[in-house]
C-alpha cells in the first residue's frame, strides 16, 4: 500500500497492510541535509531536500509543509529572532497598539515568510503527494491575535472587549481562510490546525460558547480542505467533546498526556485519532525506550483502525538521535497489519 492508501484506510476506520505512523519532522531535515536554518527556511528547494532526507529515513505516511507558524504574525511586522538549531520566531508580537492590526488582504500572500511556505508546499505536493499525504501547518483563527499583540493583551480583549475582539477574529479569519486556500491550491491534502485558545485552562466557558468555537465552526467550515484539530500544547481530553462537532474536522491530535481510550469513547468509532507520542521528548529518548513507547501506544490501539501513531507538541528536535527515530518506525513493522 502506499502512504496516502494506508492514510485513507485509517480514515475510514479500514484494514490496513500496517498502522500508519507519523512524526513531526519539519525542522529536521535541515540536519540531515546540514543546510543552515536560515536557508533551509527561506529558500523552498532547500526544505524539499530536507523532506526528501527525511522520506529516506524513516518513510513516513504523512508529509509537514514548514512548521514555521511565526512567518504568519511576521507578515504583519515585528522582528525575527533565528537560532541555529531551532525554527525561527517571533522577538517580540507586531503590534502594542491592538487597533494597529489591520488585515492584509491580498497582501498576505506577497509577504516573503508566507510566500516561502506556500512554495514549499507546492513543491512538497508536486514531488511527494501522489503517494503521501502533505499536511501544511497553518495558526488557528482564534490563535493569530494572540501572535500578533501577546498572549495577555488578546486574553484581555476577549473577556473584556468584546468589539475589538470581534474585529481582531475578522481579521484572523481572512488570513485563515487565504492562507489555508493558497495551500490546498498548492497541493495540501489537509490542514493541521494547533488551538490554543480553545482550552478551558486559558479561557472561560462562556466565552468559549458565544466566540472561540462560533469562530472555528465558522473558518473551518468555509476551509477548502479538511482541517485537523491539534491540541495546541494543552490536554484536550476534557473538552474534547466540546469540539467534536466543528464542521469539516475529520480527526484530532491529542496531547501526549491525553487517554486515547477516553478520546474514543467521546468521539466514537469512525473519528480519526493522531497521537500519542511526545516529539520535544525524542531528543531525551533512548531508542529502546522510544520503541518501547511507541509499542506500547500500539498495543493499546491494536483494534482501532481509525488511528494513526503520530507525535505531538512541537517539532521534533533538530538534536534527536536519528536511531531514536528509527526505532519509532521499527515499532510500527513490528506491529504488522490493521485487521
């Protein structure tokens, strides 16, 4: 079978010659290819060679687009901080004045951080996609604000500020819904979108009901592509049935602490489920013990086709043993077939 069969089975909940497995490994080309960071995330080709090392590698089912997420608040202003070994960000947000942010419309597309993850999609699809499905990392709606002026000055209009708050979202869904479109015309097969500020620990229920969620059910349902929900760095166990009824999502990404199991019993048996290894702890992971874990996780959902062993969190890091990685795919042959 190939990747993007084996996929489609674990959508539909089908048997499969193996689980498909994934790991986020957007930044980690760059190492195997020992392209300098800088380069690797600004010139197109130079990330096609890093996928291309990584396919070599490991062969994973899934395809990242760059997981660069501040090139989107960095279209809007502000200052880039790069490092050696890590993915670029964000110095310090855009805008002090939130009344500054003003949506860039068609301008979006022409900023060179955003243009870079549209080309490097288009030439990740073009190469990879008949066999394997690409996912492109995009910032959730209800997330870019938060980029843009700072996470307590956008927690602090939305629960006191409900105007400003409505034109922030306006805003965010415009670029959402640009954005997300230039990937799917560029050969995205999905979107991965991480929410935050979708979490009962950083927001209150009531404004959860009445913005947060009206907003996603909103963006993701007028997305040209299905759209992944990813935890956002937070369990989502808890609320996960709060959003098991946004349009246009076909499955989630736990959060490494999160219960598969639980998550299954709240969606039911046909929802995609991703997870459940932690990406950021692969680089203090024995390969041993990564094997170990992710058979482990394996195990568990040895009767749930509709699973995919994926990591969560953040990238994995540029400084994991690439024998730790291996193993992780070792666990996936060891386990066979989906039946």
């Amino acid at each position: 079978m190939t990747s993007l069969e084996r996929v489609l089975c674990a959508l539909g909940g089908e048997p499969a010659d193996r689980r498909a497995f994934t790991l986020t490994l957007s930044l980690y080309g760059a190492r195997l290819t020992g392209c300098p960071v800088r380069e690797y995330f600004t010139v197109p080709r130079r990330y096609l060679e890093g996928q291309r090392e990584v396919v070599r590698l490991l062969d994973p089912d899934i395809l990242f687009t760059p997981f660069v997420l501040p090139f989107e608040a960095l279209a809007y202003g502000g200052e880039e901080v790069w490092l050696d070994r890590f993915a670029p960000n964000v110095r310090k947000p855009p805008f002090r004045d939130p009344d500054l942010a003003e949506p860039l419309g068609e301008g979006l597309l022409l900023d060179p951080g955003v243009g870079y993850l549209v080309e490097a999609a288009r030439l990740l699809a073009g190469e990879f996609g008949a066999d394997k499905p690409v996912c492109a990392v995009v910032t959730a709606p209800v997330d870019l604000p938060a980029m843009l002026l700072g996470i307590e000055t956008w927690l602090e209009i939305l629960l006191f500020d409900p105007e400003r708050a409505a034109a922030l979202m306006d805003l965010s869904e415009d670029h959402f819904l640009r954005l997300t479109a230039a990937l799917f015309d560029a050969g995205a097969t999905f979107v991965a979108s991480p929410v935050m500020f979708a979490n009962l620990r950083l927001v209150t229920p009531g404004l959860l009901e009445k913005s947060i969620l009206p907003a996603l059910a909103r963006c993701f349902g007028l997305c040209r592509g299905p759209v992944v929900f990813h935890h956002g760095g937070n369990r989502i166990e808890d609320h996960l049935r709060l959003f098991a009824d946004l349009p246009n999502v076909p499955g989630f990404v736990m959060d490494p602490r999160d219960s598969l199991s639980r998550a299954r019993e709240i969606l039911g048996p046909g929802r995609l489920i991703l997870g459940n290894m932690s990406g950021p702890a692969l680089v203090r992971t024995a390969p041993e013990a990564a094997r170990a874990l992710a058979s482990e996780i394996l195990a568990e959902r040895a009767g749930d086709r509709a699973f995919i062993l994926a990591s969560g969190h953040a990238d994995v890091p540029f400084d994991t043993n690439p024998d730790t990685l291996r193993a992780v795919r070792q666990a996936v042959l060891d386990a066979g077939a989906v039946t």
